[in-house]
C-alpha cells in the first residue's frame, strides 16, 4: 500500500530513504532546517569504507581519549559536561567498549559497508545518474612501527573477515602512488573501499528525487509531533501543519533532542569533523588515512579533500583553528612538496557526526509509536551507509524481510 510520508533531515541518510520509498511508489516529502547544501553529508571524506570494521567504542579508546583532553590538536577531543545526556553516552560508551562487543560488531559493520557499496554501484549504473566513483581501495600510511603494527592486527582481523588486504612497505606503497613523495614507513592496504565525491552526488540524487515527485521544504525546523493513539498523526513547524501516515527521523546529530519530543531516548552526541579542499593537483590518486594523525585524504572530482578531527563539544559549528592547523600539518609531514594554500585553509569547513555509544547506526520503528522509523547515529560511517540504510527503511516501511539482519541496530538497545 503507498504511503504519504515525511522524512526529517535532508542530509545523505535522508535522501537515500526517498531514494528507495519512492521506487516503492511512496509519496515522499523531505524535511530539512537549512538548505539542503551543508552539513557532513557534504564535508565528510566521501570514503565507502568496509576496512572500518573496528568501531570507535574499542578498548583503549577511554585512556587514549584522557590522554588526548589535554591536547588541542589530538585527533580525539571530549569535552567533559555536566550534562544529563553526555553524561549517559559516555557511559554507555565505557560499556560498549569490550572485546566481546566489539568483536560482535566487526561482522555487522563489515555486510552493512558491503551491501552499501553494491548498492552506490547499482546507482551508479543506472542511467539516471552520472557521478564520480572510483573503487581503489583505501591506504593507511603509518611513519612508526608501532602504528604499522597496531594498523596490520586491524588488518588481519579483515582478512579473517573476507576482505583483501595487503601490508605494503614504503617502496611497494611508492609505486601504486608514482606522482607523489611519502614520508612513511609503510601502508596496510584495504581493497574493498571505494570514494566518491560528496556534494557532486548529493547535487545529483536532490535533482533526481525531485524529478521523481519527492517533495522538499527547506529552512523547515519542527517544532512538535502531535500524537494519537500511539499514532503520530501530524508535525509541527514554523510555517505549517502536515499529516503523513508514516515519519522517519534521519536528524543526525540532532535526532536525540528530536526523539524526546516523542518519550523516545536515543543517546547520540555530535562529532565534529573538518574539512579542507585543495584545488592545485596533488598528484593523490588512492585515498588515505594518516594513521597517526587521523587525517583522511580523497583525490575528488577536481580537487583533493583533507580532513580529519573527532570534536565531541555538543552541537556547535564553531572552527577550532588550532585543530585545522592540524590537519594541515599532519598532511605536510605525510606528502613531501604538498602545498595548501592559506586561502584554502581559510575556506574550511566543518561538519557534525552523529556518535551512538557503540558505534553502530540505529535503524529501526520504535515500539511505543505505530508509524516512526528512525534512522541516525552513524558517526563517521554516514556516507558509507547511506544506500544500505535507505534500501532497510524502504523494507521496514513495507513490513518486509530486511536485506539484512537489523537487530544490531535495535533504536532501543540503551533503553
């Protein structure tokens, strides 16, 4: 049966649920608060990345994260706050973070990057579209041999996981990248990742959907959900009142604060990232991790992006300069002859992630409310899994059998 329904949140999880609602034959209507055209959806590094199979709540993190606080250039920083909500996802955090569970999640974070990735190649084969993807794997460059070590144990946990990964040393590493000079020690090399270009794709998929018959209403903040018989029948904003049979919640960041308007609790705290484009070639044409530095690197459609940074602070836009400096230093000391201009420093921008305690996306309906489906909390995977959260909501709309196995990202497992 279709179905009218409103997506909150115009960022790539948002639209990759149009995307899929509306092949079913769904009346779709996007809401966003800006205007479709910023965001991490358009700041992240673009990376489909299945070699990110160890999430963020690994052990260890805690200490490194304690030993980072104190330093306004680390690669992790959280601002402790006496706030009920960080003071819940912290918590849940130090739960998540065990061996058991994070060796638990490895598999489910490995099919969902997968299944994402076959889904952005049949998009990309389809003749409604016509954007930048590449499938060349992804390096992650390492100077000393304690990080080639801590990066090749990663590794190998991928190889046991299906996945082709090399460890390369510095020459063998020179020769796939000839155009530019590394200052490494050696590099583990994921084949399995691919990239793309961010605002390029997100251009494309808003037109398409558009053409489509989706509806979008931008600088569309709402305000309230007005319940009936455990029934949403209706939102709220500034301009309007709209009736749907159906609301789907991809608020990123903003999706905890959101959930509460309707008795729901979904820890989530934003990550914020930043990002720089450098228009001069590069000569980069395998995407990176600096490993030491946490630094991303992505050879797009025209320029290369560096970017980096886990700024747990609330929600804020505000650009820590100290820590843009960063990158570009960690990137310098990388690549030998890189020249980013000041005048590309100055154009950064930043982006918020939205960071569940352990590191796996919520996705899902929620038990006290007939008709919401939420879909949020995917930190620095958001890009990855846009096409593969999309297609589950689709199928969780529909009330059919999920291509994959959601009970990991049970909406209500901190509950």
């Amino acid at each position: 049966m279709n179905k009218e329904i409103i997506i909150i949140g115009g960022g790539i999880i948002g639209l990759s649920s149009a995307y899929y609602l509306q092949k079913e034959g769904h009346k779709v209507t996007v809401i966003e608060k800006s205007d479709f055209s910023s965001g991490a959806s358009f700041t992240n590094a673009g990376i489909i990345t299945p070699s990110h199979i160890v999430s963020l709540a690994a052990p260890g993190m805690i200490t490194k994260g304690l030993k980072w606080m104190l330093s306004s250039t680390s690669p992790l920083s959280i601002k402790p706050r006496l706030n009920y909500d960080f003071l819940q996802w912290a918590w849940f955090f130090k739960k998540s973070a065990t061996h058991k569970k994070v060796a638990a999640s490895i598999p489910v974070i490995k099919d969902i990057n997968l299944f994402s990735r076959e889904l952005y190649e049949e998009i990309k084969a389809s003749k409604d579209f016509d954007f930048h993807y590449q499938h060349k794997g992804l390096m992650m460059y390492y100077k000393t041999d304690k990080m080639g070590e801590e990066e090749w144990n990663v590794g190998k946990l991928g190889i046991k996981e299906g996945l082709k990964v090399e460890h390369l040393t510095r020459e063998e590493t020179q020769k796939l990248e000839p155009n530019i000079q590394l200052n490494i020690k050696g590099a583990v090399y994921y084949h399995s990742d691919a990239h793309m270009t961010p605002s390029e794709y997100m251009k494309q998929l808003k037109q398409y959907l558009e053409q489509n018959n989706v509806t979008f209403l931008s600088n569309e903040e709402v305000l309230d959900f007005h319940i009936s018989n455990n029934t949403v029948k209706s939102i709220s904003t500034k301009k309007s009142i709209i009736v749907a049979d159906e609301f789907i919640l991809t608020t990123g960041s903003w999706t905890q604060k959101l959930a509460k308007k309707l008795g729901i609790n979904i820890p989530v705290q934003a990550g914020k990232g930043y990002r720089i484009n450098v228009k001069n070639n590069t000569g980069i044409t395998i995407p990176a991790i600096l490993t030491e530095a946490k630094v991303a690197v992505t050879p797009m459609n025209g320029f290369t992006r560096f970017g980096g940074m886990m700024e747990i602070a609330g929600i804020n836009n505000k650009i820590n300069k100290k820590r843009v400096h960063a990158i570009v230093n960690a990137s310098n000391s990388y690549y030998s002859n890189l020249n980013i201009s000041q005048k590309e420093i100055d154009k950064v921008e930043s982006g918020l992630r939205p960071c569940s305690p352990d590191g796996l996306p919520y996705i899902g309906r929620v038990s006290k409310i007939k008709n919401v489906t939420i879909a949020a909390g995917h930190a620095m995977m958001g890009w990855s899994l846009g096409p593969a959260t999309g297609k589950l909501v689709s199928e969780i709309i529909a009330n059919k059998k999920t291509g994959l196995d959601i009970t990991p990202f049970n909406v209500e497992r901190f509950n």
